[in-house]
C-alpha cells in the first residue's frame, strides 16, 4: 500500500516522535525514513535531542527550511517478512537498547583531556607516538637535504627524506593502527577511541585490538564487530618533478581535511560508515548514534545466522530425504532383480520337467522286464528332484504364509 508524506505534517511528526519509533508506524525503517525526510529538506533531531528533551532541558528544533525540491514523498513499503527471520525478541531488544541510548545518562562524552585511558586506546596512543617520532625524523632529513646541494643528493640518495615525500603526497596518513589519520587529527582520533573503547565495555562488550587487520573488536551479545577511525583525504593539484631532476609536471596529491569517519564491519562482512562528520555535527556528538547503528548491525547478524541455519536445515533435510528415495530405490532394484531370478528359474524347472515328461512318453521299452525302464525311472526321479530345487514356488507360498513378503506397490505407467 503506498503511502504519500506531506512536507509540513511529517516535520510535526519528526520533532514529535523518535524516528525509530515513527518509522515502525509506517512499516519504514529509520535509515528509510530518514531518507525521505532529506529529500524534501526536512531536518532531523540529531543524537542527544531526545535524551535532553526527557532531562527536562529546553531545546530548539531546527526550522524547516522555506524552499524544497518537493513538498510531498510517496513510498510503497515492503510488506512485512514472514521469514520468521526477525523476531518480536530482535525488536524488543532493539527498542531496549535505543532507549538506552537516548537516556540523558547514557550520553558518550568525549573530553578534550583525558586522565583515563582505556588499554587498547592507550596501546593505540603509543603506536601513533612511535609513527609521529618516526616521520619527524623523515622531515629533518627533508630539511637537512633541501640544504645540500643536487651533487650530494645524487652522490649519496637520503632514503628518509624520500620517505617524507611520499608521506606528504599520500595525504600524511599514519596507517599503523585502526586510525587512518593525519598528525593533525591524531589527538582528537585517539580521544574518540578511548571514549568508544570506554562507552563500548559499558553496553556489555569486551573489547581488544586485533592485529591482522588492525581494528578495534569489540565481543557480546552474540557477535563480533569491528571498528576503526579514518580521515577522509582531499585532492590537489601541485606541480613538482616526477623524477629526481626531471621538469615540473602537475601531479595529484592528497592532503587532509581534518574529517574523520567511523567504519564498522560485523565479523568481516561488508565494511560500512556508521557516522562522520558533517554538516550535521562532528563525531563527538554522534557516539550514540553510532551503538545504535552496530545494535542494528547485531540484529542483521542474528537473522543471516538464523537464515543460515534454517539453509543448513533445509539442505541437511533434502540429504536425508535424497539417502531415503536412493535407499527405497535400491531395494526395489533388488526386490524386481530377485523377481526376475525367481521368474527365470521357474521356467528352467518347467522345461526340465517338460523335458523329463517328453523323455518317459517318448521311451520305448524293449519289453516287459527291458531294465532300461527302471534306469529310465532312477534318470526320472532325479530330474523331477533337481526340477523341485529349481522351482521357486514352494517358497514362495511359504513366503505369503509366513508373512515375509513385502506388499509391493504396481509398478508405475511410463508416460
């Protein structure tokens, strides 16, 4: 049934009522209501609205913006799965932890000096010192070359000041830990990892720091998930040599920007960026939103597992129905092949005593006392006995008294 949004009411809507919850109204998911509010400039409550709002603080909603590409949405959503998939548990444990992420004492705070690290962010933090100790030192070299002269460059190559070269033109990304991020940023990426590190055991997750690839992981509630902080890059156009002495050429370099990204990816799937800064706000006020973002992630999870297990079912039950039909087939090969002896050796003892009955009518005794006639007699006995062991049919009729024989089913018409 397609549904039309107008422009005006579904604002009133928005600042009404959390997204997550109005979405189920309308059979929608958040991240699909929410797209439709972007496309007619409806602006959204950000992360912390609500939880303020029950605090009791006073807090402006954003006006709706005067101009929009369209005033009115019309959306058919999906009928509701009867997979059996997602269940009234997933949704009850869903709505439980979207509250508590809206509770005004659940707000992640990321402070600008921390007197407490976590373990992994403080492993993280000395990794990020020993790099930053590292490319100083290419840039002293940098420096110290840029002072010698084109005839001692080339006499003796100065390995670290290349090395700073790249670094500059790659967008000076230090990639040893699960922060892809500039000297810049570096203060304020390890300052939102304590914080997710610090926030993320307190929702019920043990968290580490994997090593191949570098992330943050963090375990519970069934799952594995993993982080990690990345810097987005921009592009520049400079002009330097392509080679040691050769002309200037305009070449692409990447540079910073300052705007960091959290990606997430549940036990190796499909990575995805779960929050960034934006015109919206800066990651520090998006924490929450990113737990509601992996709670999601959870419950995907639980129905892939759930899909595949019932896949698992599926294909095992289809073995076993498949070992059945193979086992009730060979059996009946083996019961038309036993048939068949049977049939075969019937007509062998009934040409031997038709045989036997064509010797005795067609013998003719000398006379009375011919002994050929009693050797005739012994031959005959013997052939009818030796007739008798071929014939199936005596056991057969035991067979049918004794109950042993299988009541079989007549044999299918070929089409």
């Amino acid at each position: 049934m397609a549904i039309t949004f107008q422009r005006a009411a579904l604002y009133e809507e928005v600042w009404s009522e959390p997204l997550t919850k109005l979405a189920k109204r309308y059979g929608l998911s958040d991240n699909g209501l929410r797209k439709i509010c972007r496309a007619m400039s409806i602006p959204v409550p950000g992360v912390g609205y609500w939880a303020r709002l029950a605090a009791g603080q006073s807090v402006a909603r954003t006006a709706l913006p005067s101009n929009a590409a369209r005033t009115s949405f019309t959306t058919h959503p999906a009928p509701p799965s009867d997979s059996g998939f997602h269940t009234p548990e997933d949704e009850t444990w869903l709505g439980q932890r979207d509250e508590y992420e809206a509770r005004a004492d659940s707000l992640i705070q990321v402070t600008d000096a921390p007197t407490r690290w976590h373990p992994v962010a403080s492993t993280l933090r000395k990794r990020t010192e020993e790099r930053l100790r590292e490319i100083r030192r290419w840039e002293q070299a940098a420096q110290r070359a840029a002072k010698r002269s084109e005839r001692e460059r080339a006499r003796t190559p100065d390995f670290e000041s290349a090395n700073w070269r790249m670094f500059v033109r790659d967008g000076q990304l230090l990639m040893d830990a699960p922060l892809r991020i500039t000297p810049e940023s570096h203060e304020r990426a390890l300052r939102l990892a304590n914080a997710l590190c610090f926030a993320s055991e307190k929702r019920g997750f043990s968290v580490s720091l994997t090593e191949n690839p570098a992330r943050i992981e963090l375990s519970g509630h069934g799952t594995t998930l993993q982080l990690r902080i990345s810097e987005k890059l921009g592009e520049k156009i400079v002009r330097e040599p392509a080679y040691s002495g050769g002309p200037l050429e305009n070449t692409k370099s990447k540079v910073p920007t300052g705007i960091l990204r959290i990606y997430a990816d549940r036990e190796r799937s499909i990575e995805r960026e779960v929050a960034a800064d934006d015109g919206k706000g800066k990651l520090e006020s998006k924490l929450n939103g990113v737990f509601m973002r992996i709670n999601r992630m959870i419950v995907r999870g639980r129905e892939r597992q759930r899909e595949r297990e019932d896949w698992e079912r599926s294909r095992e039950l289809e073995a076993t129905r498949r070992e059945i039909r193979a086992r009730r087939e060979a059996l009946a090969r083996k019961r038309r092949a036993q048939f068949h002896r049977e049939v075969r050796d019937w007509h062998r003892a009934e040409r031997i005593r038709e045989y036997v009955a064509h010797i005795v009518a067609s013998f003719t005794p000398a006379g009375a006392d011919d002994p050929a006639m009693q050797r005739l007699r012994l031959w005959q006995s013997w052939a009818n006995t030796l007739a008798s062991r071929w014939d199936p049919t005596a056991r057969r009729f035991e067979r049918f008294r004794s109950g042993s024989a299988k009541t079989l089913r007549a044999p299918r018409a070929k089409q």
